[in-house]
C-alpha cells in the first residue's frame, strides 16, 4: 500500500519592485513611473511624469489669457454691438447712432424733424463716420447739420464751429451729402436727410 502525502510548499512573496530590478520615482504621489534597470553597467535610472511643471505653464497661460486677451475680446465685441443698440430705423457706427430719411424736406423742415427725435442734422466728427455717410448715401442726396450766415463760419446746428475737417463746395449757405463729398445749396430744395445722435444707455 502506497502512502501518500502532501507537500506544502510556502508562498513565495512577490518580487518587490526593487527586487523585480524596477526603481520608483518618489516625485509625485500617484504619478510614479518604474522603468527597469538598465543592462550593463548602466546605472539605474528613474523617471518621472513631471505633470506638475505642466500645470505651471497651463497656469501662467490661463492668467494672461483672463487679464489680456479677454477684455480685448470683450471690447471688440462691445463696439460690434453698437449698431443693436440703436433705435429701430437707426444705424449705430462708434458711439453715434445714425438716421437716414426716404422723405424729402429742406433744410429748416429737415432740422425740425430731427429735433422731435431728440437729434440733430446729421454731425460729422471723424472720417470714419464720413466714410460710412458717403458709402451709405450713394448718388442721394442728404442735408446735414452744417449752415452759414453771410460772411461767418460754417456752424453745425449745435451752435459749434465746423473745423474744417473736410471740403465743402459751392456757395451756398447749408451743407449736404452725396457720395462725392460734401457741397452747399440753397436751403429750401427738398432733398433727403441724415439724423444723428450720441448712443445713450437706455438704447
């Protein structure tokens, strides 16, 4: 009769990772790498996913982001947004919003309307705002809220003095518009005519 029996043999523990011929890196807890030793002499070499100096940079990239890029942004979007803030049938360039007629009137039919909107015939202050007058006004022709008494300087409709910021051609003694520039005429020809008025806050 054959007896048998059993060996019990004792676990072996588990090669640690220095034993494996692995090395930890111990720069950041949870973001160790073990790489094995190199063969050879080579001496041993460690790694690290060194994602902290990545957070560094992503952090002094999000901060001049926020203080530089973002009220830029914020300011081209707030000039872009003139135009809406005008009144229906108004068109908003800069701070100024901008109204064209289809009617025809003269000159002193035309001021008086203007005035009921709380606005002036139309005042132009920079060549921007001529630009975009001209281009809008074609082969039509618009008063604007330029006049002149015999021998006296041209004078916008608020009392101011023009400062020649531009040519005014002919003779006569009130301003208007075309896409060719700005002449003069005699006021009381019926033609079309341009409003303007600053952007107030409740527009």
């Amino acid at each position: 009769m054959t007896s048998s029996y059993t060996s019990v043999y004792p676990l072996k523990e588990a090669p640690s990772v220095e034993a494996s011929g692995f090395h930890q890196c111990p720069c950041l807890q949870g973001e160790r790498q073990a790489l094995p030793d190199s063969t050879g002499d080579a001496p041993r070499q460690e790694v690290c996913k060194l994602k902290k100096d990545r957070w560094k940079i992503f952090s002094i990239f999000a901060l001049v982001l926020t203080v530089v890029v973002v009220p830029v942004l914020y300011l081209s979007f707030s000039e872009s947004t003139k135009a809406m803030e005008c009144s229906e049938e108004w068109i908003g360039v800069r701070r100024k919003c901008f109204y064209f007629s289809n009617d025809t009137r003269n000159w002193t039919t035309s001021k008086r309307f203007c005035s009921s909107q709380g606005s002036e015939l139309a005042q132009i202050d920079t060549p921007e705002e001529m630009k975009f007058l001209k281009k809008h006004a074609g082969t039509s022709m618009y008063w604007i809220g330029l006049s002149r008494k015999l021998g006296e300087s041209w004078k916008w409709t608020n009392g101011t003095t023009f400062n020649a910021g531009f040519e005014i051609s002919g003779n006569g003694p009130f301003a208007f518009l075309n896409s060719d520039g700005v002449h003069s005429s005699r006021g009381f020809v019926d033609i079309k005519w341009i409003c303007s008025k600053p952007i107030s806050k409740t527009e």
